[in-house]
C-alpha cells in the first residue's frame, strides 16, 4: 500500500542553519498502541492506512513517506532561568507539515525517534509513560478547549530504554501549529544572526500572525500578538488548574499552543503554590506563578526581537516594553471573566474579583479539591441542597457556607433562571480531568503488564469532560490526602 500523507513543507525550506537533516533511526517491532482517527480525518489522512502496517512503519520511524524532509529543529533556551544558547530537538523529527480541512498547516512530528545532532549523548528515543502521558494530557486539553499540540498516534517499539531502570520504549506522533518556541528566537540572538532572526520573525507571521505581517511595525505586532495569545492560554491552564511544570523558554510555543508535556499535572486540592516537577526545587513553575513566568519568557522574546524592533537600542526597548504591556490586562480579563463564569456570573461587577478570590483562599485554607468544587457549585446552583457536596470538601464547612450568602446574593443581580446559569456553569466546569492517581495507574498497567485498557478508559472519560457520565463516576474522584506529595517527572 503506497503511503498517502499529502506533505506541504515550508520550514524545511527555511535556510540549513535553522534545523539538521537526519532521518529516524528504525525500532525493532513496531506496534500500534492507539491511533486518533478523527483527528487523522481532520489532517486529511486515512486513518485505516495509517493503522495499516505501512502506516504503522511510518509513524515509528521505520519508514520515510513520500514527500517527508525529516528535520531537527534548532533552538535555545532559558532552563529554570538558565540560558543554554543550543538545545534541538534532541529525541524528535519533524516529518513535514499537511493542510488540514481548515487549510491551517499543520506540522507531524515524530517524538522517541531516535538521536539527532542536539540529542546532546542522549539516546533519542521515549519511554512508554511519558508517551502515554502526553497522549492523554494533551487530547485532554484539546476537550477542554484549551489550545494544545494533538497525539496523533502512540506506537511501541519492541526496545527497551535505559532510564533509572530498563523501560518499554514508544514513539508518540505529535501535531502542532508548528514546533516554533521562543527558544528558536534566542538561537538566532545568541549568535547575532539578524539576518536568520528576520527569516523567522517573517516565516513566524506569515505562517500564525498575518494581520501582524501588514501593521506599520510587522515586528512590533507579532511581538504584541504572541503576548496576547500567552496570556489567553495562562490564564486558560489555571482556570482548570493545569500546572505545566516547566514553562522553559524552549518550552513556550510562539503559536500559542501549550507544548510540551513533561512533568505537567492537574491540581487535585487547590494551593497557589503547588508544584509536581521533582525537577522544581524553589517553586519556579509553581501553579500561581505561571502568569509572571509566562511573562519573564515573553522579555526573553522581546529581547531577541531587539534588532528587528529598531536600529537604536533605547528605542528598540521602549517599543518591547509597549508591545508586552497588555499582557498583564490581558490575562487578569481572561482570568477573571473566566473565574465569573465559573461561578455562573455572566457580567462583570466591581467587587467579583474579590468574590471569587475569597473562595479561592478558603479553598486553599480547607484544602478543598479545585475541580469537584467548581463542578459541584455548579449543582448548588440550581438546588440549595447541593451545598453539602461542596461542604464536604471543606476542613470548615462554615467558611463556605459564609462565602455562599455572598455569592447567592450576586447570582440573584444576573438575569436568566437558576437552571440555566447552572447549565452554564457544567459547560466550563469539567467533571472530568486527567486525575493524577489514574494517570499514574494507567501507566503502571502499560509498562508493567502491557494493559492498555485503562488507557483506553481514560481517553474515552476525557473526551467528554463536561458531561456527566455515571458509569465513570471513579474517574471523578480526588485522591486521598488531596494528592499532597505526588511527584512528577520529565521522562528524559
């Protein structure tokens, strides 16, 4: 069967200096794991020849399709703070990119396939969890409505990896906007490319920011763009209490999409200061600091962007500072719009912040649980004797309860009738996000028994995660000790 992946590449043909030509290095026996049929559809593929044999060796690395220009990209980047002028792609190729139905281009990445020239004596390749993980979190960002790279397809190797013991090896295709980061900005700084610099700031606004490319100053506005969309998608992870874990600078997409799914974790009960990386030792990646890490990395593309910005360094400085200087209005708008809705407020009044920054504290204070409080207000909406769920999360019940008269009486000033604010409220309130406990059963079950039904499980309850579904009621459920001490990890 001919392989039928309609390549459309247009990175590939950016000068050499931006990536390193090298082809995947092939597995032992692939297997298919799971493959994402409709969203295979949604780029244009035939998900029956992907899952085919043939498609099988493509997406391990096997195989090079027709009209694929496999390529590492280059890129550098600040690690918790600390620039390293080259990274790359170390354990991913960039297969090519395809037009989806949209007409919006896509790139297919393969993810564990192999080293490259920035693997930096790393093997290239990706455990089994730390592909599963990706796969899951990110479709399940993608249900949330959150902007994300997709999981195309999860394959097995048949090979081991040396991590701190032996593990199953897998390739994960990942689909993205593009793989552009801030950190591909700073390569090209760190070495006073302008002339690669320019390339792509241009290449970056044609490709994500048109509108951009024809203001009075391109750069300028592609800066300021790129800052809007950041704080849009902040302020989008804490309203469903999504901690990246390591917002590096290479780790922040310049499309707007959240990209990279290392040590990330959902919060189980709510503390602003929650960290999950074992790799986060002075809280840089914290839950609530991701909006102020968000935009320290934001300064660094501004930075980088200084050259293009203006000719004279203090002008070029003051027209930084200007473009990033909606961040902080655009992301409090987005949070706090968002909050409201979480509450079932539909305008917004004087003193909401504070309303709901008071129920955020005592949620903190009583460790309460983030995601079934907001879900089960969504009950007590519509019927007072609801609360007792929402109690029940709380150490005090009774600072809820005070906090309650005070929202009650702010639902009485929206128009429309209990029933529909509280159906409002379902829509962005999930039921369902990827508890830590069970993504970390589903993993056990994979590496060490070769179970992929919880997997399974786990994919179809978060593809829905604003309904409730009786039957995966489980799924719901907090941990024990509200997931206080749970540790994650990079799977590098």
């Amino acid at each position: 069967m001919k392989p039928q992946i309609p390549f459309d590449n247009s990175y590939a043909r950016l000068p050499d200096r931006f990536f390193a030509r090298t082809q995947p290095t092939p597995v032992a026996e692939p297997q298919l794991i799971h493959l994402n049929r409709a969203l295979a559809l949604n780029l244009g593929l035939d998900p029956d020849w992907l899952a085919s044999p043939a498609g099988t060796e493509i997406l391990a690395g096997n195989r090079i399709a027709e009209g694929s220009e496999p390529i590492a990209t280059a890129y550098a980047g600040h690690q918790f703070g600390n620039f390293v002028p080259q990274l790359g792609d170390g354990r991913a190729l960039l297969l090519g990119e395809v037009l989806d139905r949209d007409g919006q281009r896509r790139d297919i990445q393969l993810k564990g396939s192999g080293p490259t020239p920035f693997s930096r004596r790393g093997d290239g390749r990706a455990a089994l969890g730390p592909v599963l993980r990706e796969y899951l979190v990110s479709e399940a960002m993608a249900a949330l409505g959150i902007p994300t790279t997709r999981a195309l397809a999860a394959v097995a190797t048949g090979e081991r990896v040396v991590r701190e013991t032996l593990l199953p090896g897998a390739v994960l295709t990942r689909i993205a906007a593009s793989h552009i980061r801030v950190g591909t900005f700073q390569f090209f700084a760190a070495r006073d490319d302008i002339a690669g610099l320019r390339a792509l700031a241009d290449y970056v606004l044609e490709r994500h920011y048109p509108e951009a490319r024809a203001a009075e100053k391109p750069y300028h506005a592609l800066l300021a763009e790129v800052a809007a969309r950041q704080a849009e998608l902040v302020a989008r992870w804490l309203l469903v209490g999504f901690i990246h874990g390591v917002m590096n600078t290479d780790n922040m997409s310049v499309a707007g999409e959240t990209i990279d799914y290392g040590p990330c974790a959902f919060m189980d009960a709510y503390h602003p200061r929650t960290v999950f990386s074992s790799i986060d030792q002075h809280a840089r990646y914290a839950y609530g600091a991701q909006p102020q890490i968000a935009l320290w990395n934001l300064s660094r593309l501004a930075e980088a962007l200084l050259p293009l910005l203006d000719p004279d360094e203090p002008r070029a400085v003051t027209e930084a500072e200007e473009a990033l200087s909606s961040f902080g209005p655009r992301f409090e708008a987005a949070f706090h719009g968002g909050l409201n809705r979480k509450l079932g407020l539909a305008t917004m009044q004087e003193g909401d912040p504070v309303l709901a920054g008071d129920l955020l504290k005592l949620m903190a204070e009583n460790q309460a649980d983030f995601t079934l409080t907001f879900r089960n207000l969504s009950r007590a909406c519509e019927a007072a004797e609801a609360d007792e769920a929402v109690r029940s999360l709380f150490v005090d019940p009774t600072a809820y309860d005070r906090w309650a008269v005070r929202w009650r009486q702010r639902q009485a000033e929206e128009p429309g009738d209990a029933a529909s604010k509280a159906a409002a409220m379902r829509a962005v309130n999930p039921a369902f996000i990827p508890r830590n406990h069970r993504v970390e059963e589903m993993i056990e079950a994979a590496v060490e028994r070769a179970d992929f039904a919880p997997f399974e499980d786990l994919l179809a309850v978060l593809a829905r995660p604003y309904d409730d579904q009786p039957m995966y009621a489980r799924y719901a459920e907090a941990p024990r000790g509200g997931g206080i001490g749970y540790r994650t990890f990079c799977g590098t």
